[in-house]
C-alpha cells in the first residue's frame, strides 16, 4: 500500500480529477495548500507598498491506493497536471504500514478498496 501526495497548480484540479477518473482511481482527498519552490513567488504593489508574495497558492491531493494503482495513479497526476512551466507541482510516494475502513474494520489492501 502507497500514499501518493502531489501538490498541483489549483487551476490544474479539474483536469488532474478528469485524468484520474479516466485512471479509474476515484478516492482521493483535496485540500488547499500555500507553498513555494523554484518560482519563489513574486512581487506586487498593494496600496502604494511593495510586497513580496512568496508563498502562492497550491493544492494538495492524497490518495492512498494499492501497489497495482501507483503506476496508473502517478501517470494520471502528471497528465493533468503538466503544463511545462516552473510550479506544475510535486509528487510524493511513501509507503502506509496499515489501513482501517471504520465502518466495516477490515485492514490493510481491502480497506483501500
């Protein structure tokens, strides 16, 4: 069992869900995040003021998937998710030691579904 978290541009969402959906990966987690790398944010006047923006907007996706589904599942990220700018975003891949479906109790890959 894996965890995949892939932070994406918040404009990408919609195709990165279509991509997924086409992945047949349909159980995911969407949060929003704040956060920076290479493009190091920016600057803008506000009110006469010079501010630096330097941590953008970004989303965070979390699906915890079987080892069958980590190909298919990280191919889908990246096909909604590239754009081939600085900022497309970042995946993450870490194993999970267990899992646990509160309604039912069952563990491990058949909680995963």
């Amino acid at each position: 069992m894996k965890l995949i978290v892939a932070y994406i541009q918040p404009e990408r969402l919609n195709a990165v869900k279509q991509a997924l959906y086409e992945a047949e990966v349909f159980k995911l987690s969407v949060t929003n995040a704040l956060g920076c790398g290479q493009q190091k944010g920016y600057h803008e006047t506000y009110r006469g003021a010079d501010v630096e923006v330097n941590l953008l907007k970004k989303v965070r996706i979390e699906i915890a998937v079987n080892e069958a589904f980590v190909k298919p599942t990280v191919d889908a990220l990246i096909k909604g998710a590239r754009t081939g700018k600085i900022g497309d975003g970042k995946i993450f891949i870490s194993d999970l030691t267990d899992c646990i479906r509160i309604r039912t109790g069952e563990t491990g890959h058949d909680a995963i579904g």
